[in-house]
C-alpha cells in the first residue's frame, strides 16, 4: 500500500513529537500545535497550549520514553485524524517508574505548509503491574 506525502509529514511529525519529548525540548514539542489547540484527557477539563506548556515545564525532571503504533490517518485536503496506540515510560527524580499507554484521536491542520496537531483526545492510562 503506497503512503502519500500527507501520512508520511504526519507520520514525521510524531516521530519528531517522541524524540522532542524524550530530550524535554518543550519548545520544540509547541511549534507541533496549533495556537487554538485543545487536549482532552479522562479526569480533567480540555485545556490548550499555555496550560500545556506550563504542565511541561513543570515535568523538566521527568525523564520520558514513548514508542507510538499509528493505526490509522487519514488526510483530507489541509485536515487530517490519526488513530495512534501510545506506550509511555516516565522515571521521576526519585527513580519511581509510572507507565501508561493507550489510545489518541487527534485532528491535525496544515499551516504555513507544515502539519500541525489541532485537538487531541489521549485516552492513555497508567497501567496496572
């Protein structure tokens, strides 16, 4: 099956979203998302970009490993969905490892030429062992 251009930026793009967060290079996890976007996980209101990067400054000290399982985009024009089974490992300072993993539905928006994640529903819970 042969992946067009827009599922392959995309595709980039989440890679370049898992290295960034594995070095805690906030900044360069923002430029990913749009200005009006919104995240949307269990337990919490939706929040956007500001309260987002406070939320990863805060987690300077935590060290985090991601591996993502894409299982589907879909591009149509200058928007697209994604469908993506996430895996986190976080270390605390304290050495305490938390997992978690699960499911993302996220809508993405081309801008400037470049894909960037508009909403994201993150559906990743800690993982009982």
């Amino acid at each position: 099956m042969k992946i067009d251009k827009g599922e392959k930026e995309i595709r980039k793009l989440v890679d370049t979203w898992m290295d960034a967060s594995k070095k805690g290079d906030v900044k360069k996890v923002l430029e990913l998302m749009t200005n009006d976007v919104i995240f949307m996980i269990p337990g919490q209101k939706p929040f956007g970009k500001e309260a987002f990067e406070i939320a990863s400054r805060e987690m300077k000290d935590i060290k985090i490993k991601g591996k993502s399982n894409i299982q589907e985009i879909k591009v149509l024009g200058d928007w697209a969905y994604m469908r993506n089974y996430i895996k986190i490992k976080m270390t605390l300072p304290n050495q305490h490892k938390i997992e978690k993993s699960g499911y993302t539905l996220t809508i993405l928006k081309k801008e400037s030429g470049k894909w960037k994640i508009s909403r994201d529903a993150n559906l990743l819970t800690v993982e009982n062992k």
